[in-house]
C-alpha cells in the first residue's frame, strides 16, 4: 500500500530589505508624526516574508500554521518583541484564523459618517459627554460609535463593514494607543488610513473599468497576516 503523499510546507523567508515604516515615511513624514501622536507606532510592527509556493484561499489554515511553526518568522517575531513565544504544535494543531475581508476600494465607504451627524460638513468630529466605555474614555460621537453598542450610530456600519480591513485600520487609528491624543478633525484618520490601506494591499484591473485587490487578510491573536504584496 502507498504511503500517503505529504502536501508540500508553506517555507517562508524573510525579506530583510523591505522596510515599511521607512516606505511610509518616505511617502508621507506627516503621517509618521501622526502615528507616534497617537500612540500606534510604538506597538506596531511590519515584517516582509515570501514563500515558496503559490497560494489558494482554502489553504488559510494551512497557510498560518506553516508560517507559525516557520522558524525564520519566529526568528523575526521574536526579534520584533520580546514578549513573542513560538506555538506549541497543539495549538498550531487547534489554529483558527478569521478572514478579513480586503474588498473595500474608496474612502467614499466613510462619507457616511458626515450625513449621519458624526462628523460636521466642516470636518469636525462631534463632540459629547464623556462617557466610560470599557478601557476608553470616550468624548465624541466616533469613538463612541466605534466602541459602545449604545451609540445611536453603533449600527451606521454593518457587522460585514466591520470586518473589512479598511475599516479595522481606521477604528485602530481612531482609538490609538494608551498614550493618544485625539483629533478633532476627522480628516487626518482618514488620511493615514489610505496611506497604510495602499502600503499593505495590492490591487489592479481585473477588465478595462474595473479594479480589485490581490490581497487576502488573515488575523489571530496580535497579529495580522497581510497577503500577496506585490
């Protein structure tokens, strides 16, 4: 009898010489600034790996075990944080990953949040009460939207808008780090993202008039997976 065919390992090799932070800068210092102000850049980090075989999106499981057991990636997670420690391989064995969907396209996605009195025509982000949300203390109809299920405007995305990327991204910027100080102008959140959204996904023309993204976006944990940038 035949022994099985193992399906050949994702390998995964770290590329070095892709900085992002620095791809970032060299676009836009402004927004390096903003992202120190708001305490995201000190507990962000990027690293750039290929593989060595092409990728299908039934692999995902798959495909984030392999790239946990990889000794090259637990070489640069444990260089990027000295809290980082390898799986087990029971829990790599357990692995769950969540889809994050890659699909939105225009910053129109929040326009939205002007016509439902979130933000004022002018830009600014409207004020309220302080209110304790869990670990926030939340004083304007955003951040209040984005973390309190009381909010008059909790439902102004759907459950689905909420798993986009596009969307987490600008929810992180807008809540930022322990250390944050808020705008109060909705503007540069909006900025930053697209910024960040265009670094990390890839996209093109699928005909003449229509453009979709490459990317597919995996999370667990701390940690986002972000693939194929090309």
């Amino acid at each position: 009898m035949r022994k099985p065919v193992m399906a050949e390992a994702f390998e995964f090799y770290h590329l070095s010489h892709y900085d992002t932070w620095l791809s970032i800068k060299e676009k836009s210092k402004d927004a390096i600034e903003l992202l120190d102000k708001w305490g995201v850049q000190p507990n962000t980090r990027f690293a750039t790996f290929s593989f060595n075989k092409s990728y299908a999106l039934y692999q995902s499981k798959e495909f984030a075990r392999d790239f946990l057991k990889s000794p090259a990636v637990n070489k640069v997670l444990s260089s990027l944080s000295e809290s980082w420690n390898p799986l087990s391989l029971d829990s790599l064995e357990g692995l769950s990953v969540e889809t994050v969907l890659c699909s939105v396209l225009s910053m129109g996605f929040f326009d939205r949040l002007i016509s439902a009195g979130v933000v004022r025509a002018s830009g600014h982000i409207v004020k309220c009460f302080d209110e304790c949300v869990g670990d926030y203390l939340v004083s304007d109809e955003l951040r209040k939207m984005l973390v309190w299920d009381e909010s008059d405007h909790y439902e102004l995305f759907s459950e689905t808008e909420k798993k986009e990327f596009l969307f987490r991204m600008f929810k992180h910027l807008v809540l930022g780090g322990t250390i944050n100080q808020y705008e109060d102008e909705l503007q540069p959140y909006l900025d930053v993202t697209k910024l960040l959204y265009k670094e990390l996904i890839s996209y093109g023309l699928t005909t003449h008039t229509c453009i979709h993204t490459h990317s597919h976006a995996y999370t667990h944990a701390h940690f986002t997976i972000v693939l194929p940038r090309t």
